[in-house]
C-alpha cells in the first residue's frame, strides 16, 4: 500500500481515537444504547417480514402428500386428532388443517376412504364438519382466484377442490349444505393458470380441468 494511503489511515484513526476520547462516557452509552435499540427494531422487522413471506405457506403440498402411504396417513390423522383433543372442544384449526391436507392428496389409491373416517367422526362429533368445509372450500377458491399464488399451491388447492367433489358428490344430489357448496365452486368460474397446468402434467402427468367446470357437471346431473 502506498505511503500516503497509509498515513491517511493512520490520521483518520488518530482523530477518531481523540474525538471518541472527549464524548462524554453517559453520552456515549446513551448512543450505544439507541445503536442497539435500531438493530433489535431492525432484526424484528427483518423476521416479521420473513414470516409473513411464510404465512400463507401449506403445511403440505401435494407432492408431499403423494410420497406418504397408508401408515402415515393414518399415523398423521392420530397424531392430528391427538393435538386437536389437547384442548376442550378440539381444536378446529388443527382438525381443518388435517382436512385439508388429506383432501390435498392425489387419490388414485381411494386413500380418503381409508383415512378420512376417524376424522370425520372428530370433526362431527365437534360439530364443526359443514363448517370446516365451508371455510376450506372458500380458502381455496381464494387462493386460486390469487394470481401471487405458487403454481405448485394452486395444483394442491385444485386437488383439494377435486376431491372435495368427488367425495361427496352423491350427497349433493339430497344434502342443501354439499349442494350450495358445489354450487359456490361453479360460480366462482376458477380458471386453471399455465403454469398450474404445466405443474401438474410435470408432476403428475396429469392434465388440470376448472374445479368450476366440473362442479357445474355435478350439479347439472343432480337436477
């Protein structure tokens, strides 16, 4: 390094010992204490911002899901109840979490008549099923109306919405509650984007049909 440079530093560092030197020591404290107080304000803000980039992120997409077989479906259902039952009544967000997750899971096998018995029996026996539901249904309408919404999110809302019809599409036909539900579905006329499409024949080899559409045959059908 070049003389000069070094003599520059060297000056900078002297004054800035001598200017440091006469601040008061309570001065000094008090602007190490706001220094302090900036960064943890900083750091907080930091990590609020961070969670919320996280907030609306599933527990479990669909590609999660698709690796789990009986056993752990059925083991995470137990473990799920078992939370939910900590408290008195259950708790319905861990119970609607749950929902969600298992009728988010491709079900080629008919693995939501094998699992979803145990908790549909804890989420009526709460009285909390139509209202699970309800607020499931409407969650994934909102989410796939959400462009911001990650492709791979949309294909499990989609699924979600898929296997809700399909399941309880017989009940449709005498029950006002699943009708108004699939009715609420075609009206939302849900549009499946490109990239969801493209997500899911990558994944799944699979093509995306609107969950709209296929309520609107349901309901065609139960007239």
């Amino acid at each position: 390094m070049p003389r000069f440079k070094i003599r520059v530093i060297r000056t900078f560092v002297e004054n800035s010992c001598q200017v440091l030197g006469s601040i008061d020591k309570d001065v000094m404290l008090r602007v190490m204490k706001k220094s302090i107080l900036i960064c943890i304000v900083s750091l907080v803000a930091s990590l609020l911002f961070v969670l919320a980039s996280y907030a609306d992120e599933l527990p479990w997409t669909y590609t999660q899901l698709t690796t789990k077989d009986l056993t752990e479906m059925n083991q995470m259902v137990r473990n799920g109840i078992k939370e939910a039952n900590k408290q008195t009544p259950a708790d319905p967000e861990v119970l609607k979490s749950l929902t969600r997750s298992i009728f988010m899971r491709p079900n080629k096998d008919r693995m939501i008549d094998k699992v979803f018995g145990e908790l549909r029996s804890a989420l009526e026996a709460n009285e909390i099923l139509e209202s699970t539901f309800s607020f499931l249904v409407s969650d994934a309408i909102e989410k796939l109306k959400d462009e911001n919404t990650k492709p791979r999110d949309q294909v499990s809302y989609i699924i979600f919405l898929e296997n809700f019809i399909a399941e309880h599409k017989a009940e449709s036909k005498e029950n006002a509650y699943f009708k108004k539900e699939f009715e609420k579905i075609r009206d939302a006329k849900i549009e499946v984007s490109k990239k969801a499409a493209s997500e899911r024949k990558l994944r799944l080899m699979e093509e995306s049909k609107s969950p709209s559409l296929i309520a609107e045959a349901v309901l065609g059908k139960a007239k």
